[in-house]
C-alpha cells in the first residue's frame, strides 16, 4: 500500500493538474483523449456559446484540444465525479506524458470500486479472506502499517478538499466575469460599429451635398460665363456663316415668294378648271334657263382672266436686298439685347447701332451685294410648276351653250303678206 507522503505528493498533483493549461510552442502528432472525443460527440455539428458553455462545464472540453481548461478554468462536472474524474485525469496524464499523475488518477478512479470487491470477496469466503488478512498483517513492515490516516491527517485532507472546492469557486466566478466581461466588450464594440457607421453615413451624406453643391455652383459659374459671352465668341461658326446666310436669303426670299404666288395661281386655275368641266358636263342635258346660267358663269370667268404674275414685287426685292446688311448685324443686335449693361461688348455693340455712318456703310455694302442676288431669285423659271388657265374652254362651252339655247328656242310663225287682188280691166286700160 502506498505511503502518507505518496497519497499526499498524489493530492498535490491532482491539485496542480486543476490549474490553468498554458500551451507550448511544441508540434507532435494529436490524439484526442477521451474527454475531448466526449466533448466533441456532446457538441455534435456544433452550437451557439450557451451550448458550448454546458458541454465545457459538463466534461471539461468542446472537442478540440487544449479547451479543457481554458473553457473551465480547470474545473468541471466530470472532474468531481469519483470514477470518470480520474479516468478522464488520468487519460490527459498520459496525454502529457505525466506518469505519476496519470497513476494517481488511476488509482482514485478505481478506489470507490475497490470497496463494493472487497466486501464481495469477504461474503463469499469468510475463511479464507481472515486467513489471507492474517498472513499479510504478519508480513506488514513498520512503515506499510503506518500508512493508516491518522484524525490530524484526515483533517489536513479535508482542508485541502475545502481549499481545491475554494479554488474550483474562484475559478467559476472567474470564468462568469469573464464572460460577463467578454459580454459587455462584445456589446460595447457592437455599439461602437453603430455609432461609427452612423458617423461614416453622416460624413457620406455631407460629402455627396458638398459635391451637389460644387456641381451647381460649377453649373451657375459656367452659365454666367456663357450669358456674358458675346455673339461671335458663343457662336464662331454661326457668325463665320452670316455673309452666306444673309447672300442666300437674298436671293432664295425672292424665289420663295414667287413660288408661293404660283402655288396660289394654280389654285385659282384649278378651281376655273373645275368649273369648266363641271358646265361641260351639265350643259347637254340642262333646261333653257339653266343653259342660260352656264353661259353666264362661263363669261364671268372669262372676264376675270387669269391670275396675275407671280414675279416678286418692289418691296419684295427691296426687302430681300437688304437681307446681306442685316445679317452683318445680327452680332451687335445679340450683344446689345443679351449682355448685361455692364459688359463692355454691349456698350460697343450700342455704339454700332447707333451710328448712323457705321449703319449707312454696312446698309449700303448689303444692298450693293444683295439687289443683284434677289433679282436673279425672282428671274427664276416657274414654268414646270404653273398650270395654263382654261380660256379656250371656257370660251368653247360659252359659244356651246349659246347654240344649246338658240336651238332649244321655238321659231315664231312666218306671216304670209296676202297677194293684192287684180283691178278690173276697164276700157281704158284695155285701150
């Protein structure tokens, strides 16, 4: 039987097997032990941190190495436990490579078991249990029966138990406050993550209406500039096109009238032709007066005549002569209606307008280069497009229905003058 300083050194390693595990920085093949393939079955395909918590407080382990301790603060329920404590100590023992401890463990997971045997043992064979105690209390040394606890021992003991149940308290209300203050941290981080993301929106928010800002102060820049940007600056190509804007309406205004004219010509010719046919078909079945009536819308066509010219008149041309100087003046004219009052290209397009010099040269170079254009644009032919007026016809169904009209008229009697009768011959006239 093992000594009083044997059970005691034994004690004391299972005490120092109760604290906290710092790992090592060694590498060497994992073999799980069995509180950590019961760790592992408890938690299953895994849980939350309340489920983790209970399968740690029940067996010391969660499954993967090296969390016994660190998620029991070296404590658990299995510990406590008379067979399966020191099963399970003795099983990490080995796993160390702690021999003495793993002996120790050893030997309190199989005590409770030894005194249900012995009493076994004794009941069955009385006799020979007595014979076989005597032969070995014979054989007992001095220090073999020594072994036996004394009351002082037994006490010691007990206050080391007090002094391990003490240091398995602390090491719970340890692991609590460090939950709590795994707790409160979680919290106040998660608090910080929100007040940061408010603070990063905030920040977003005030930059994106800075830059809408800037883009319409940019914006309002540009249009001011734009609004202050004289004719010629605004619009280069617009007013490098003027002279050719101003030489083509000279002449194509005079055209365009002309043109115009003869559209409305073929108007009135065309309704003149629709007349016609319309009394043409009319007069051989018509009355007497109704003839009459077609004979007479017909003169009255006739009378009228065909439409005037279509040749653009004098204040056509004048007006489509001057065209070339105004279109010279389109630029001063912006300048002075657009610009602010301030804006010195303004002041200098007022100064042109109101010059009559400066207006009497650019009217008299826009005339010079515009009357020849707008006579040439009214001497354009019309022929393909004017329609002849109908004076033939009209004068055929005119003749017509005066004939219709005689014919259908009912001659009056002729009035035979009676023969006057002869005289008598007398004898004179016989003579």
């Amino acid at each position: 039987m093992a000594t009083f300083d044997e059970r005691w050194s034994a004690l004391d390693e299972l005490g120092s097997g109760l604290t906290r595990y710092e790992p090592t920085q060694e590498l060497r093949a994992y073999t799980p032990t069995w509180r950590e393939r019961i760790g592992a079955w408890l938690m299953g395909d895994g849980g939350g941190q309340p489920k983790r918590d209970l399968v740690a407080g029940l067996v010391g382990s969660t499954g993967l190495p090296s969390t016994a301790r660190r998620d029991t603060a070296g404590l658990s329920l299995a510990d406590i436990l008379p067979v399966a404590g020191g099963a399970l100590g003795a099983n990490d023992a080995l796993r160390e490579g702690d021999d003495p401890r793993a002996a120790a463990n050893a030997v309190t997971a199989v005590a409770p078991l030894a005194a249900p045997l012995v009493r076994g043992v004794i009941a069955a064979a009385p006799k020979t249990t007595a014979a076989v105690a005597g032969a070995l209390g014979a054989t007992m040394t001095p220090a073999d029966a020594g072994t036996r606890l004394t009351r002082e021992q037994r006490q010691q003991l007990e206050v080391e138990r007090q002094r391990l149940e003490a240091q398995r308290q602390a090491a719970e209300a340890e692991a609590r406050m460090r939950a709590q203050t795994d707790m409160e941290r979680m919290q106040a981080e998660a608090e910080f993550q929100r007040q940061r993301a408010a603070q990063d929106a905030e920040l977003q928010r005030q930059m994106e209406a800075q830059r809408q800002r800037d883009a319409e102060e940019a914006a309002a820049r540009a249009r001011d500039a734009e609004a202050r940007m004289p004719f010629r600056e605004r619009f280069p190509d617009l007013a490098a096109a003027l002279p050719f804007i101003g030489a083509g309406a000279a002449f194509g205004f005079p055209a365009a009238v002309k043109a115009g004219r003869t559209l409305y010509n073929n108007r009135t010719i065309g309704r003149w032709d629709r007349a016609v046919d319309r009394a043409a078909e009319a007069l051989p079945g018509a009355s007497k007066p109704a003839a009459r009536g077609i004979a007479a819308e017909m003169r009255a066509l006739d009378e009228i005549g065909p439409p005037g010219s279509a040749k653009p008149g004098w204040g056509v041309m004048g007006a489509s002569a001057a065209l070339p100087a105004e279109a010279s003046l389109i630029p001063q004219e912006y300048d002075y209606l657009m610009l602010p009052a301030d804006d010195p290209n303004r002041q200098a397009a007022a100064a042109i307008l109101t010059d009559p010099i400066e207006l009497a040269k650019r009217a008299a170079t826009g005339v010079m280069a515009g009357a020849p254009l707008a006579k040439l644009g009214s001497e354009i032919p019309m022929g393909w497009m004017e329609r002849a007026p109908p004076i033939a016809r009209t004068k055929g169904v005119i003749e017509a229905a005066d004939a219709y009209v005689a014919q259908r008229t009912p001659r009056a009697p002729v009035k035979r003058k009676a023969k006057p009768k002869a005289a008598p011959k007398t004898d004179a006239a016989e003579e």
